[in-house]
C-alpha cells in the first residue's frame, strides 16, 4: 500500500495481537493503548514481550505505530492530577522506545480557572496556569528518550487545543522537534472548521502552516462526528455516517501536503465492536490515483 491507514485497536488481549487484527482490517499502521486508559496503573511489559512485538510489527511491516495516553492526563494540573500525569507519560514514553513505538498522542488537558476555559483562540501565556502547562511538559520531555515523540492532539470541546492558534502557541513556548501535533476530523468539524471544500482546506493548511508549521503535524484521526458543526461535542462517528462529510476525509487523503500522513481511525464500528475493515475500506475508496 502507497498510504498509511490504520485504525486504533483494543490490546486488552495483548499488544502484539493487536498487529495481526490490524491486517485483518487491512491496515497498515497502528495505535493503541499501553495501558488501561482510565487507571493511573502503568504498564509492565517484559523483554520478552517487548521482543516479540517489535519481531512481529517489523514482518507485518505495521509502521508507525502510536500509543494513545491516558484519558486522564491533565498537564495544566499544579496538583496531584498534573504530577501523575508527568510520571504516566513519562512511563508510556520510556516504554514506546522500547518497543518501537514511535510516541504518545496526548489530550492536553484543561484549566481549572474558568476564566482561562476560553472559546477564543488564543491561550494566555502569562499566567501562571499556562506556565505550570508548559513547564509539565518541558518536564516529561527532559525525562524521556530522544527517538519518542509527544503529540498533542486538536480539541472537539472547551479544553486545550480547541483552537490551532492554541496549538501553535504551545509548540512555540516548548520549542523541542520532539513535540508534534495529531489532528483530529471529528474534533476539527466539533471546534468549527469548515474543512469540506478545497478551497477551505488549502485556506486551514496554509494557516496551520503558517503558524504552527505542517512539519510538525505527524498523524490525522480520521473520524466523522454524531454532533452538529460547531457544537463543541466530539463523539465519533463511521464514516460516512456522521455530519462531517466525506470530502474532508478525501481531501485529507489525496493533498499532496498531507496524503503521506499516517491516517487513524477510531470509529464506533459498524457493528459496535471499534474500528474495523468497513470503515477502512470506505476511506480506500477516496484515495485518487
């Protein structure tokens, strides 16, 4: 396969069973979860299994592949909620370098100052809240390998990263080539961004560009949305079957600035089950030779 499309996959049976579901489905690159997503609890992987699932990703040839941090990750956090969330990611970090996971995509998180959850683009940079933001991360990068990435991910609600502009102002303070972005359709299409026509999405690519740099966008989430646009709700949807639109999806898949992205789903399932080849095949079939 030309392009990189894969799906977000359960590893409850094991980490490296999810590389063999994967190219059931048809995939070709990978995101999963290193641990239970709503427990603070790390996970412990041995060498051994560590071995078999760097041996079994390199002859499936599944590349990249992703972890997706914990849902409970908050970095904006001066408590006990931000200290753990450093020493979760720090954990996920270390261990995607030993399994070749090339990095975690992390939810931010969000300020407990209610005057701070803002809905316009730009974050504060001189409060002490954007401070302790930054100086969580500049924490868990000083304290994880050089070949691990941390990856922020584009927020569909009223918490960081709503905006690109926000996005941006975070790369700018950290100024570290280890720390990237995820975009995310659903969440993209939730915050207001009209991505359906080509002129539009040439528009938010030169602007992303322009501010934040397509450099450093290193994964999409391709998912429709069951909400209405701008409705700051993020729930996924198949694809094609939520408000989103086909047209962004295929406008993603065939730019020349962003077809050789890796692309992820995390669909619903058109049985309920998570994602799965339907919904792989459906954005195969918007690719342009």
């Amino acid at each position: 396969m030309k392009y990189k499309l894969g799906a977000h996959l359960s590893s409850a049976r094991g980490h490296k069973n999810a590389l063999n579901s994967l190219i059931e489905k048809g995939g070709n690159c990978l995101q999963i979860f290193s641990s239970s997503p709503r427990a603070w609890k790390p996970a412990q992987i041995g060498s051994e299994l560590v071995g078999e699932f760097r041996k079994i990703k390199k002859e499936l040839i599944i590349d990249p592949v992703y972890f997706h941090a914990l849902y409970l990750i908050n970095l904006a956090d001066p408590a006990e909620t931000g200290k753990k969330s450093i020493k979760a990611l720090i954990s996920e970090l270390r261990l995607a370098a030993r399994m070749g996971v090339l990095g975690s995509i992390v939810h931010t998180g969000s300020f407990k100052n209610d005057e701070l959850r803002i809905t316009n683009y730009e974050l504060i940079k001189d409060t002490k809240e954007y401070k302790t933001l930054i100086g969580n991360i500049k924490n868990v990068l000083e304290n994880t390998p050089d070949n691990s990435l941390m990856i922020l991910e584009n927020a569909g609600n009223r918490k960081i990263g709503q905006s690109i502009e926000q996005l941006s102002s975070i790369l700018e303070s950290i100024n570290n080539k280890r720390l990237k972005v995820c975009l995310d359709t659903c969440h993209l299409h939730a915050a207001g961004y009209d991505l359906r026509s080509k002129e539009n999405f040439e528009i938010f690519l030169n602007r992303f560009d322009s501010i934040t740099g397509l450099n450093n966008l290193e994964v999409v989430h391709l998912n429709d949305s069951r909400d209405q646009f701008g409705s700051l709700r993020d729930r996924h949807d198949n694809i094609g079957e939520g408000n989103v639109g086909l047209d962004v999806f295929r406008n993603f898949l065939n730019n020349p600035r962003t077809k050789h992205l890796p692309f992820i789903i995390e669909t619903p399932g058109f049985d309920n089950k998570g994602p799965d080849k339907k919904n792989l095949d459906i954005l195969k079939s918007l690719y342009i030779e």
